[in-house]
C-alpha cells in the first residue's frame, strides 16, 4: 500500500512537467534567409505563416544551407566565413563559429555527422563535427574551391576555380583524397545529380561544361555542350546562373543557357542538346515541380519581375506570372502542390498553387532571398 501511495505522488509530481512539454513535427517547417539583416524567418509550410526569427549569423549574402537528417537543426553557411548551427523548434543559434574569411557554401554528409564548407579565402574545405561544430578535417587546395556537394559514402566532390581540378574527399575512414585534373578553365559553380551519379561543373573561362561519371573507378572527366557558354553570347551576361537551377524533368535535364534569353534541353543520358526554349529574360534558376511535369524559371536583372512556366512535354511556355521586382529564389513544397517564391524589393515571400497559379498566401521578410523548407534533409546534393 505504501508503494502504491508513493508510486501516486510520484505521478502527480511529474504530472506538469509533460504538461508543459510542447511537442512539434518539423516535416513542414523551413527558413527563409534575410540577407539584409543576418536573419532567418522560420515559417510553417501547412500555415502558410512565418512562426518566428533568428538573429545574428553574420552576412548573409548568398548564403545556403543544409538539415540534419531529423530535420530539426540546420547549419548556416554565411558569405564572412561563419558556420552557426541553428535549432529551429527553439528557434536559437547552438553554436557558431567563423572557420574562414570568405565562405561559399557547404554540404551534410549522407549519414548526417560531418558539415562540409568550401571557402575563397583562404580557399579549401573545412569539416566538422555536426554535433559540436569541432574542427575534423583541414584540407587546404591553394585555390578558391566551389560546387561542393554531399554523395553516397560519406564523401563530398568540390572543384578549385583557380587550377580547374575536381577533387573527391572519402571521409568514410581515414580522410582519401582523389584528384582529377583537366576540368576546364575557371570552374564556376558544380552539382549533382539527385542519385549521385553524375558532377557536372560549369566553366566561366571557356565554353562547355564538365561531366564525371562518379559510379566508374577511376571517374574520368567528360567534356559536354561545346556551343554551351560565353563564346557565343550576343547579349551581357548579367548574372551566371546557378547550377542548383538545373532541372531533371524525366529524361531531360533543362539548364538555363548563359547570356542568353533561353533554356537548353539537354539528353540526362548521352548530355547532349535536344532542343531551346526561348524565354522572357536571362534564366537564372530553372526549377522543375517534384513531378518533373512543369519548370518554372526566374530571370536576372533587369527582367527579374517575373516568372515563366516551361510545359516539359511541349518544351514551350505556358504560363508568365509577374511576381514583383527582385523575383529571387523558387522553392516547392515536397509534393510540387505550391510553390513559394521570394521578392526581395517588395520585402515578401509570395505563395502560389502551381495548378491553377493564383496567388493563395504571403509572408513579411526583409530582403528575403533563398528560401529552404526541410524536405532537403532527404535529398543528396542538396
């Protein structure tokens, strides 16, 4: 009896303690970046609502970032060389630390231990420990490294734009180095393909891209789209695009062309053009819905006001929606139903059905530019 009493007073003593404890599912949550205050937005995709802020990670400008596999926190690549590990339940910085001058995005590996961060200055990758943001591995390239990206096996591939080399990092024992040389002249950004197969890097110093075929041992680079660059360009380039825009859409990659006001078709089996798409400006993102049925295409300046929408059977487009000035980032929710686009000079991100294509919520953020919701954590070279 006494044991039963003093069972009782235990429960009723710990009683408000689960009362008080408040319990949130992060599979439709996201943070939108407010580069102009080094800020992030926390935003429920279901309420179409912003649900808090984040403040003090530095600069923000170009910054990206990457969700542990729980998608409870993420880890914040800022452009002055900060890395801040963020909570977004208790929206709170965990840690940060500056681990260079000059940072240009990074990558999670797949099994959601290691953060990797490329860097201009001083150049090389830098990685750590996603739990305490420790320092686990230093390597240094002599040379501004981007385009890194996460692939299977605890690995991460990056290029250097200075000496055009692609180097892979196993990380999955011992740090292993494989170093490809040949890649081009000025790398410019890289990515890769959503089953981690395939690393393809755009070169601003001379026309064409760079394929690698990461299944093969040893993997050899492939020189792809000769006619694909600045030679044949009869207009300024505005801005290069970016090569995260590359869309899968079935059987086709679609990629904006540069310096051109158009989109390339481009054969995901042979990499060679099977057709253009002419469009309202310079492409700088051409994203595909989750389906691959449609892809939507933002533009630089000055022509970035708008959106297009790009029929993936036909190749044409069918439908023009002008968003607002500064028309930035384009981000689907999982299952391609909406779609959030960011307007930095009108200071919102716009929410659209992208069946219909009315306009069905909004959100208030300063300068808003990339916009991130958690269903990344699933997906490789994101």
């Amino acid at each position: 009896m006494k044991r039963l009493f003093a069972l009782l007073i235990t429960l009723l003593v710990a009683l408000p303690v689960f009362a008080e404890t408040v319990y949130k599912a992060t599979g439709d949550l996201g943070l939108i970046v407010e580069r102009a205050t080094g800020s992030l937005v926390v935003i429920d995709r279901s309420e179409h609502a912003a649900i808090g802020r984040i403040e003090g990670l530095g600069d923000l400008s170009h910054a990206s970032l990457v969700y542990s596999p729980d998608e409870r926190f993420a880890y914040v690549f800022g452009r002055d060389g900060g890395l801040t590990k963020v909570d977004i339940l208790t929206q709170s910085i965990v840690n940060r630390v500056i681990q260079s001058g000059n940072s240009i995005g990074g990558a999670i590996s797949d099994d959601g231990t290691l953060v990797a961060v490329s860097n201009y200055e001083p150049g090389g990758v830098r990685v750590f420990d996603a739990d305490t943001l420790e320092l686990v591995a230093d390597i240094p390239t002599g040379a501004k490294t981007i385009g890194l990206v996460d692939i299977p096996g605890r690995r991460f591939v990056f290029t250097m734009w200075d000496s055009g080399e692609t180097w892979i990092a196993d990380l999955s024992h011992e740090l292993k180095l494989t170093k490809l040389t040949g890649i081009g002249k000025n790398p410019y950004d890289g990515l890769v393909t959503p089953d981690g197969r395939t690393y393809i890097t755009g070169l601003f110093g001379q026309d064409g891209m760079t394929a690698i075929d990461l299944w093969q041992d040893p993997p050899v680079p492939q020189h792809i789209l000769p006619h694909y660059g600045k030679g044949e360009a009869k207009l300024p380039v505005y801005k290069m695009p970016h090569l995260e825009g590359w869309a899968l859409a079935g059987d086709r990659f679609v990629l904006p062309a540069v310096g051109h006001h158009e989109v390339l078709w481009v054969d995901s089996r042979s990499l060679k053009e099977v057709g253009r798409t002419q469009t309202y400006g310079q492409p700088v993102f051409a994203v595909a819905r989750p389906d691959g049925r449609y892809v939507w295409v933002n533009f630089a300046h000055p022509l970035n006001d708008r959106v297009q929408v790009i029929d993936t059977l036909t190749g044409k487009v069918v439908k023009e929606i002008a968003t607002g000035p500064a028309t930035l980032h384009m981000e689907f929710a999982p299952r391609g139903n909406e779609v959030w686009i960011s307007v930095r000079d009108e200071n919102r991100v716009k929410i659209y059905n992208t069946r219909t294509y009315e306009q069905i919520g909004e959100i208030k953020a300063q300068s808003p530019s990339g916009i991130f919701f958690t269903a990344r954590a699933h997906r490789t070279g994101l």
